[in-house]
C-alpha cells in the first residue's frame, strides 16, 4: 500500500468522496475442489487483456476501466500497451481520466499536441500539470507522471489525425486566489463530483459523435466505485451517485465497464489506513496461480467469476453479483507483484515548496514550520512498496491450494 498521509492516501480519499515470488503454475491436483471450475474456464480463455478491451471496442463506444488503487503502478504499463495498440489509435483515439482538473485540458491538449518538443520541455510541461493537477495540494503518484510523458512521446510518433487525444475530468479547480474559505465551499461540492465528473465526459463526447472526425469511441479511466454501472443502488436502495452510472444512462446500451484485478477495500478503512481482502476470499487469486497467473481478459456473462457475490464493495449488504456491476474483468499480474509508487522528484523546487506549503494549511493540512524539510523530502524521494497486509492477502490464496476440502 502507498503511504498513508497527504495525498498518499488519495487511494481511500477519492474512492469514497462523498459516499512473496510469482507463481508459475501449482499443481493441479493439490487445491480446494471449489476453486476447480474457475480453474477450468480459465482453461478455455485465450484473449489478453489488450486484445479484450479492444474487442469491447467494437461492440460498444466507450469502455470504463476501473483502477486499482491510484498508486499502484503496474497497471499504467497495461493501460499504456492498450492505448499505444494500433487498433486502439486508428479507431478509438480519445482518453478521459478521473485524475486532473477540466480546467487544465486547454493546456494539456496544446502540449499534447505539440510537435517537436524536446525530452526536457516535455517533462517541463508535465511538472507544471502535476504541481497545479486538481484540488489535493500536491499529488505525488509516479505512474500518472510517466503516463503523461509516454503519452506525449507516443503523440510525437503519431500522424496528426492519430494523435490521442486526453482529456482530465475531475472538478473544474484552480488554486489562483485561493483562500481558505473559498477551499472549504469548494471542499462542500464534492457532494457533487461523480455528476460533475460524468457530464463533462458525457458533453465532450457527444462533441466527438457530432464531429466530423472518423474516431468515435472513448477510454475512461476511473477508479473503484466511480466505475460502477447504472445498476447499483447506495444503501438507502437509490441509484448510486457513481460517475460509471451518469456515463451508462447517457449512452444506453453503448457503454461497457471492466474491472482491473485487484483487492476489496474494506470497512474500517479510513483516512491513514486501507483495511483489504483478496477477492472472494483469494478465491479468484488461487485459480489464477494454479492456471499460471496467465493475463486474460473476459466477460463475466455466464461464468463462474461473474456469478460470485460483488464483494469488491462491502459498505452495505447487497446481493449484487460481480457480473450485475461489470462488464468484464481482466487479470494483469498477481498481486505481489502490484507495486504503489510515490514520490515525484524536483516536484518542489523552482519556489514550489512555499506554494504547496501554503496549500495545505488552506486546505486545512497546515504542515508544522520544523517539519517542512522532512515533508518536502517525502514528497520528493521515491517509495515503492506492496500491499501493507501482502503476507494475510497471500495467506488467504494459499488457504485454497490444498486438499482440504473444509474452506
């Protein structure tokens, strides 16, 4: 898990606003008879994670993929190999994000669009999006940084009418006067995000349909619950204020939403800390390692994975299984070898440390004057680590590969 302060815990802050070695194969004869008939259809799946969401691409207009935790870095490489697909950059072309304010996409698309900019001038161009990118005061993930930077030099090899296009979604949010009163109205309409979010994906999309250009679809790419589909209800029995659900019922039958194999955060999570589970008890997990942890991608339409209870979610009793929320889920690395990478290198220099020193005390994050140099370092000095709890996560997978039949 990525460290649990500041912006390091965006990982529980925005999901819930307001609301050991890789395993090559085990042997087949030695686990749980419950896990057999997920270890059978995996048997019969054949499609990569790539090749699947490309394949959703010509049955449906848009494809929600939902994060891991922001952190967790692994999963960019996935991401980035879907979007830099031919496939993917002659016929889909467009990109939104749930991270990054709608007030800086005049700047991001000019860069973006940019030819000729050196290795330094595009790092430049992303250091300024990161040190001004939405409401938090400083965001320190690396794989959005490098994101950027891939995106941008994988535009400079692209032809102008195949160049991505990438839009950011959150709030629209600026840090130009700024004060402390105004940041706590602000702070009060995050009630409102997961609407906010969803019409400026839906308006900018129906500008793509009435264009005359030949590219049509779109990748969102949100987080957790922000990904869910129309179907889900909040605990009073209402339909959740999800952005996933404003996307689904704006585009009725045009929009496909798929899961990114990962934990369940769970309740007692708060602000410092994130309490995780493997899916359905390490189930999922252990037929993945018995199958050779193979990266696959699949609908969970009449199949054992999509039949299971949706415990990704466990904030209330539900009866929702896994297929009634997604479309389909893709499996991208075991989860020790998911890796939450923090810290972004000069982010604070040129002056920046006093700004975001005092962004945070108008954020209501005051950092002590005497702990300054230790915050700056922090923010500044690479972190990767696992899951906090990897050990019990791994314990529960294991749990499965026996004979007992007992579980």
């Amino acid at each position: 898990m990525a460290r649990m302060n500041r912006a390091g815990f965006c990982v529980v802050l925005l999901l819930l606003v307001p609301a050991l070695s890789a395993s090559t194969g085990h042997d087949p004869g030695q686990y749980n008879k419950e896990v057999a008939p997920y270890v059978a259809f995996l048997k019969t799946q054949k499609r990569g994670p790539v090749d699947y969401i490309l394949d959703l691409f010509e049955k449906y207009d848009i494809v929600i993929l939902c994060e891991r935790f922001h952190p967790e870095t692994t999963q960019y490489d996935l991401i980035y190999n879907l979007i830099k697909d031919k496939k993917f950059t002659d016929k889909v072309g467009h990109v939104f994000t749930e991270i990054g304010t709608s007030t800086n996409n005049a700047y991001l698309h000019d860069f973006m669009s940019t030819d000729g900019l050196s290795d330094a001038e595009a790092d430049r161009k992303v250091m300024h999006l990161f040190r001004n990118l939405f409401w938090m005061p400083v965001w320190e993930t690396q794989n959005f940084f490098d994101f950027l930077k891939r995106l941008y030099a994988l535009n400079r090899s692209l032809q102008a009418d195949l160049k991505i296009k990438i839009s950011f979604s959150d709030m629209p949010f600026s840090w130009e006067g700024m004060n402390r009163e105004k940041y706590a109205s602000f702070s009060n309409s995050l009630v409102q995000r997961d609407q906010v979010m969803a019409e400026q994906i839906i308006e900018e999309f129906k500008e793509i349909l009435r264009s005359t250009q030949s590219r049509k679809k779109a990748l969102v790419i949100m987080n957790y619950r922000h990904a869910f589909n129309d179907r889900v209800k909040n605990a009073k029995g209402e339909k959740a204020n999800n952005a996933g659900r404003y996307i689904f019922e704006a585009f009725p039958g045009r929009v496909a939403n798929v899961m990114i194999n990962s934990v369940a955060l769970l309740p007692g999570s708060d602000d410092r800390k994130a309490v995780t589970a493997p899916i359905c008890d390490g189930k999922w997990d252990a037929a993945f390692r018995i199958a050779g942890n193979p990266d696959l991608g699949f609908d969970f339409k009449e199949n054992v994975f999509g039949a299971d209870h949706f415990d990704y979610f466990p904030f209330f009793k539900h009866d929702y299984t896994y297929h009634d929320v997604f479309t389909g889920f893709v499996f991208f690395g075991p989860l020790e070898k998911h890796k939450m990478v923090s810290g972004i290198p000069d982010l604070l220099r040129d002056g920046y440390d006093k700004v975001i020193l005092e962004r945070m005390a108008i954020a209501g994050s005051p950092v002590e004057e005497s702990k300054a140099a230790e915050f700056i370092a922090e923010i500044e000095t690479r972190h990767e680590t696992s899951y906090d709890n990897l050990p019990v996560l791994m314990g529960r997978i294991r749990s499965w590969l026996s004979q007992a039949e007992d579980h």
